[in-house]
C-alpha cells in the first residue's frame, strides 16, 4: 500500500489496481488502541481539506495505481 502524503499524524495510502470509484485510504493514529472504518472529526477535516486542494493530483495517482505504474508522492497539508 503506497504511502502517498503524511500530515498532522495522517497517513493517505492508495492501493494498486483496487475497485472503483476512484479513492483514497486515510490512516490517522491517535493512540495503542486499534480502531477500524472511522477518523475523529478533526483528523476527517483535515483529510477532507487535503483532498480538496489536491483532487486533480489524486486523478493522476488513481490512474497510475490503475496501471500499476509508481505513486508520486502529493504535498502534504500546511
């Protein structure tokens, strides 16, 4: 799972080649605690505000995952 962008403790990930729609994975590590399927509120801003700046460099990662091709790494959230 390529890492492609890490801010504020978040952590985006695209896969290879996985299902449609196009999309991206956010990890966000708070604590030990294991936690599956959710971001705190604050961390999904964060995501949501990174996503937004960036979208059509996520386009450009969604097609290189598709065809297997290397991940460019994307700016980080400032």
């Amino acid at each position: 799972m390529p890492e492609i962008s890490r801010f504020y403790g978040i952590v985006i990930y695209m896969y290879y080649d996985d299902h449609l729609p196009s999309h991206f994975h956010a990890h966000y590590i708070e604590s030990l605690a294991v936690i599956a399927g959710a971001l705190p509120h604050r961390a999904l801003g964060l995501v949501i505000e990174w996503a937004s700046m960036h979208q059509k460099d996520l386009s450009a990662a969604w097609e290189d995952a598709e065809a297997l091709q290397p991940l460019r790494k994307i700016a980080p959230l400032k």
